[in-house]
C-alpha cells in the first residue's frame, strides 16, 4: 500500500501536465501540492491535492477549467466545478492515469498543514505505516470520506499523531516499536474508549485532551464542538472533525477490528489457525484484485519509462524499492503467530520467546492506550468499563515485557490517571516507575502471582482443549 517509485513518477507527470497548462493561462501563477502526496501518506488510489496561487478577486474556476478541456487532460471523463462549497474546487481524472485530481485557489492553510504533518513524520516514524493500514482500513468501508460520513485523511492523521503523543508506555519516537501492538491499541482507543461525547483533541504544545467546554472556549462564539471534535493546529479556532457526521459508525468500525486482531492473536488462535487468512492482518484488510492490476500497470508503464530517462542520462542506478509495501506489512504483524509459538505460557516469566506479547481476549480488555476519566472533576472524559486490575508488562523495544506499570479502574469504570498538561485535560494512567516496586514482600507476591497465571493457564488449557476437540 505504501508508495512505490512507479507510482511518484506517474503522479508527478500528472502534476506536471496540469502545472503546463496554468503556466500557460497564468504565467506568474504559483502551483504548490499539497495532503497525501505532498505528505507521501497516499494510497495507489488517493487523489492530488493542487493549490494554485495568484492575485485574483475571485478563483478563476471557469477560466481553468475551459483551459483543461482545451488541452484534453480530462479526455472522456467529466470536469467538476464545485464554485458553492466551502473551498471552491475544480475536479477531474486524468485520461492516461485515472489519477483524480482537486485544484483549489489561495488556500494557504492547506500547504501549511502539509508542512506540519511533514515534521511529524520526522518524529514518529511508526507513522507511516500506521496511516497506510487505517487508510486502507477505511477505505474497504467507505468511511474515509467526509461526504460519505467518514473521516478525512487530515483528521485520521491528527487522531494518529495525538495516539502517539499521549500513549502512556511507550515511547513512540523510537524506531523498533511494535506496530502490531500500536494498531490494535490505536482501535481500542477510537472504538471503545474515547469519550466523543464530551472530549476533545489537542496536537499542539505536545497533545492533550481537552473538555468540550473548554474547546468551545478556544473556538469563540458562533462555533460549538462537534462530535469529533479536533481542534486544527493551523487554525485553532477550525474544528476539523466537525463535518463527519458518521464518526459513530467509524467508531463501531475500529471496535470491530479491535475484536479480530486481539482473537487473532490470542493463545485460542494459535491453538487453532484459521485456514481462511493468510496472515493476522488479512482479517480485516485486503486490497482488491483491480487495485493490484493498476499497481502493476503502473510499474510496467512507468517503470520503463523511468528506466529509459536513466538510460539517456547515462545513469544506470536502478529503483529498486518495488518491496516497500510489503515490508511494511510484514513489520505490521510483528504480533502474528509465528512470534509466539514456542511461549509456554501467555503470561509465562519464563517464555523462551525473546519479546513475549499478551493482549488481553475481547472479554478482558483494558483501556491500554486510552485517555482516562479526569479523577480531579469526577466526570468521565473517556469512558471505560468496570473490571479487574491489570499489570501491564512493558519493555523499552515496544513489546510487552517487564518493568511494571499499574493501573487500575475507579469505582466511576473510568481509569484514574494522573493529569499531564499545564491547565488542560491531559488524563493518562497513573505510572509505576520501575525501581518502586523492589520491596522483597512485592516481590514474593509477583513470584506467587506469576506462577498462579501459569497454573491457571495450564488448568484451562487441560481442561478446554478436549472439548474442544469433541465438537469439532
């Protein structure tokens, strides 16, 4: 799903030709990119984002567009001039790549928002990934639209960004993060314990949450929060999630995947694989056969094409970077079946497994990497539910293994953590650091309470498997 060379080198063609045809219609004019391939967060089937700049009263749409259909850059499929909606737009599909492609006027935010999400990028780069799987992820659905009731790619990004910022064990900047932990973390947050009734996020000074009352405070008058409720980094008075109407049903969604990953890596699923998948990932994602036909089109036609430049140039130097998407894949799973095999136990101290991984069953799951309730003005800023303690077990490579992190619920079913920005809702779970816990006393009792889980484990397992076996 990532990027693949081919790929750049068609859309920059595209970009190219359209860019030709303003120059010669406006010959000062400024054509910046800008959202997914600025960013290089597009899918093989995302669209371009241009922004023509230049000294106008009014966007000059009708202007561009007969230029287009001058130059036949449409060909046979349809030029949208959408001069009523909120920015003014022209859209269209090119005729050699079927790319499609949205031209606005004097939109300065949006370069802006390209820069910042660039410098993001830079920080986390567990980031990439994470976005391609979520976007993919929602596209199968069609909820990565606002039109439709989904999300939009800067939203899902921002919502991405503000995870990782406040993720309360690991340190997200690091590059040998576990991505399949993230993103089975990212949807249990989104899909079962942020509170979108009554919180806000904020990815500036460092991220937090915010109460929807005190979002309404920063918007000024004339604006309330939505539902999704996030405020822009570029315009803080700009609530970008307040156009998805159908961020309930985004929110079944990531629940939905939350449920098949955890089982699917769950002890039950590696006693019994499922046949049907060819990896833990493929439960929830798949990218379509016509998809696949116009990525190798895309590496035949422009692949050759790039090759030939190089030839011309004297230049030999081969682009060889075809296997991107798949590596990607692959570090996505680094949580399958094959990582855990030998563990004797889920929650074994002595696994033979250098980075053992439990994520707890769809009947147990904690709040792992939620914005907790706000202990300070008792009312829940993200829901949770009543349950037991956990210990979670976290390790400085990013799977879960020793030093101890407690937390526990409030007799409210919200988490109560510890509050983290200066004046605003930043709610995250109460940290243990290591090193506090060495009483001898402490440790006897984690001694004791290990070897119960691994006699637990062993008794169920004893006990469930041949009946298992029966009714198969």
């Amino acid at each position: 799903m990532s990027p693949r060379p081919e790929e750049e080198a068609m859309r920059q063609d595209v970009v190219n030709r359209i860019e030709s045809v303003i120059k010669d219609l406006w010959p000062t004019a400024r054509v910046e990119i800008f959202g997914s391939f600025s960013t290089g967060l597009y899918l093989p089937t995302s669209d371009i984002d241009l922004v023509v700049f230049g000294t106008w009263d009014h966007p000059p749409l009708q202007e561009l567009e007969q230029a287009l259909r001058k130059h036949n850059v449409a060909g046979p499929y349809p030029i949208k001039v959408l001069d009523k909606a909120t920015v003014p737009i022209i859209k269209l599909t090119d005729h050699e790549t079927e790319v499609k492609v949205d031209i606005s006027f004097n939109v300065e935010t949006a370069v802006k928002a390209a820069q910042f999400i660039k410098s993001y990028l830079k920080k986390y780069t567990v980031l990439p990934p994470l976005i391609f799987v979520l976007k993919q992820f929602l596209l199968q659905r069609d909820l990565n639209e606002v039109f439709t009731g989904g999300i939009s790619s800067y939203s899902l990004i921002l919502m991405a960004i503000s995870f990782l910022q406040l993720h309360p064990r690991i340190d997200t900047r690091r590059t040998n993060i576990n991505l399949g932990i993230l993103l089975i973390e990212f949807f249990e947050l989104y899909g079962r314990d942020f509170n979108y009734m009554k919180t806000g996020i904020r990815v500036k000074g460092g991220g937090a949450y915010l109460s929807k009352e005190e979002m309404l405070k920063a918007m000024g008058s004339g604006n309330r929060p939505s539902m999704l409720c996030i405020e822009d980094p570029i315009q803080p008075g700009n609530d970008v999630g307040r156009s998805s109407y159908g961020i309930l049903q985004v929110k079944q969604v990531f629940d939905f995947a939350y449920m098949v990953l955890s089982h699917g890596v769950s002890p039950l699923a590696r006693a019994y694989p499922n046949k049907e998948y060819d990896s833990t990932l493929g439960r929830i994602i798949k990218v379509s056969p016509e998809v696949l036909a116009y990525r190798d089109w895309t590496i035949k036609k422009w692949g050759a094409k790039q090759y030939a430049k190089l030839e011309n140039h004297g230049n030999f130097v081969a682009t060889s970077n075809v296997e991107t998407c798949e590596q990607d894949l692959a570090r996505l799973l680094l949580v399958s079946v094959e990582d855990q095999r030998d563990t004797s136990s889920p929650l074994s101290a002595d696994s033979s497994s250098s980075s053992p991984v439990f994520l707890p069953s769809p009947q147990h799951h904690s709040s792992s990497s939620s914005a907790c309730s706000l202990s300070s003005s008792g009312s829940d800023i993200v829901g949770g539910q009543q349950g037991p303690a956990y210990t979670i077990r976290s390790h400085s490579h990013g799977s879960l293994e020793p030093h101890n992190i407690g937390f526990k619920h409030n007799q409210g079913g919200g988490l109560r953590g510890q509050n983290h920005s200066q004046g605003n809702f930043s709610p995250q779970r109460r940290f243990i650091p290591q090193g506090h816990n060495t009483a001898p006393g402490f440790r006897n009792h984690q001694q004791q309470q290990q070897q119960y889980n691994r006699n637990t484990w062993r008794r169920r397992k004893r006990d469930n498997l041949p009946a298992l076996n029966q009714s198969r």
